[in-house]
C-alpha cells in the first residue's frame, strides 16, 4: 500500500503553521487557507510548501496559484 502523506507548511512573516492531508489536493487547498491569514497586506508575501515543492504567494496571487496546484494535483 503506497504512504500518500502529503505534509504541507505556510512560512509568513510572523508565524509558521503545517500539517499532514491523505491527497496532494486536499494539502494545497489547507495550506491556502491557512495562508490567507498570513497575509495582512498586499505587500505581505507567504512560502507555501507541499512536500518539497515551495511556491511564494501575496494576497493577489493567493487564489489563482492554490486553484493551479489543486488543479494539476487531481
């Protein structure tokens, strides 16, 4: 039986939060979520990290890239 464990991290300038999802989707959709409250400014910006791969995200690009990874995870 394959181990799909999909550990997920938000860095932000104050704060780190992470966990563990069962599916690649369900991972990115969390760690979206949980990096939406990092984000308190349009100039904020948040590393999020779903099994080794990191994207960096702001308030404007929060949505379209977490709808990218979700997508291409399915």
């Amino acid at each position: 039986m394959a181990n799909n464990r999909f550990e997920w991290t938000v860095k932000g300038s104050e704060r780190t939060q992470g966990g563990i999802k069962y599916t690649a989707a369900d991972a990115w959709a969390i760690a979206g979520k949980r990096a939406a409250g990092h984000l308190k400014s349009t100039i904020d910006s948040a590393a999020i990290t779903v099994n080794g791969e990191t994207i960096s995200v702001t308030q404007n690009t929060l949505a379209r890239e977490i709808a990218a990874k979700v997508k291409a995870s399915k």
